[in-house]
C-alpha cells in the first residue's frame, strides 16, 4: 500500500512539475530530461507513469481544468444570482492577470502548439474550454432560455479569452473593464422576459 501511494505521490509531483515548466516555457520548449531533473524523478519511474511526452502534456492539462474547475466551484458557492456568479468569474481574471504566475492560458497556448484537431494535446485543451462554456450555459439558463444561453455562454467565453489574450500583450486591465461591460449588455438583453 504504501508504494502505491509513494507512486501516486511522484506521478502527482511530476505532472505538477511539468505543468509549472509548460506553463511558464511552453510544451515544445520543454524537453523530458528537463522534467526529469526538475521532478527528480528517474527516468523509467517518468516513462512507466506516462509512456510518451504527450501524455504527460495530456495529464497537466487535465491537472490544470481539475484546478480550474474546482475554483469555479468555490466561487459559485460563493455567490446566489447568475450576475454575480459572472461577475465574480471575472474578478478571478482580473486577480490572475495582475499576479506574477500569469503567464496566458496554458489550455491556449496548447491549441497554439499543437494545431492538429486529432492530436490528444489539442482534444485535451479544447475539452476543457468546452467544459468551460457548458458551466457558463448552466448559471446562464437561470435567467434565459437554453439556446439564448447557449449563444451568451459562447459570447462570454469567447470575451474572456480574448481579454486573456490581450492580458498578454500588457493590455489586461482595458480588456477586462470592456468585457465586463459586454457581459452586463449581454445577461441584460438575455433575460426572460
């Protein structure tokens, strides 16, 4: 039992070492050797928990939506009305923009990388932006219908990724205050009436 947990254990810490490398250097950037060392890991333990190099890129991106997913969980517990539920999603990008571990979206930068549809690393990330915009659709159908969610939860990811982009280019704070603007606009329009 308790190799179990110490293999689990350094499985955990090399995906979070490599998803600290990744996000901070890119997947293409970041050789295997790299990981190994940083993880102090031995070379067969890395290849017995992830056979190739994509696999491990598949397993941080997954680490990342699980940690993104829980805190849109904390911050939907956080707050009743839908509004508020957006709004606060986005004062989390706002906190994140201004933080020293910003460094984009690692799920964008995946897509970036590896631009083939079929290829596991780009299906991961696009997974996760779905997830994302079907958890937006949901607080979105308290105050309008299905497919005027639907369009509003596209809308509003598509204003948050592009405000993370421009976050990037140093823009972040006017992208923000825009988007949050749209966003109003838009949840006041969708209401049901």
């Amino acid at each position: 039992m308790a190799r179990t947990a110490e293999r689990v254990d350094k499985r955990q810490h090399t995906v979070e070492t490599a998803y600290a490398l990744f996000k901070r250097d890119g997947f293409h950037a970041t050789g295997i050797d790299r990981i190994i060392a940083e993880a102090d890991v031995a070379k067969m333990t890395m290849y017995r928990n992830f056979p190739s190099k994509d696999d491990l890129i598949v397993a941080a991106l997954d680490h990342r939506a699980e940690k993104f997913d829980a805190m849109l969980d904390r911050l939907a517990a956080s707050v009743g009305k839908p509004a508020e539920k957006i709004a606060v999603i986005f004062d989390w990008y706002e906190r994140w923009f201004d933080s020293p571990d910003f460094h984009g979206c690692l799920f964008a930068h995946a897509v970036a990388e590896f631009g083939d549809p079929s290829h596991p690393v780009f299906q991961a990330a696009m997974a996760q932006k779905d997830n994302f915009r079907r958890r937006l659709r949901k607080i979105l159908e308290e105050i309008m219908s299905r497919d005027r969610a639907e369009n509003a939860a596209t809308t509003l990811l598509m204003l948050i990724e592009g405000a993370t982009l421009l976050a990037e280019m140093g823009q972040g704070k006017a992208a923000l205050r825009s988007a949050r603007q749209a966003a109003r606009d838009i949840m006041s329009v969708g209401k049901r009436r």
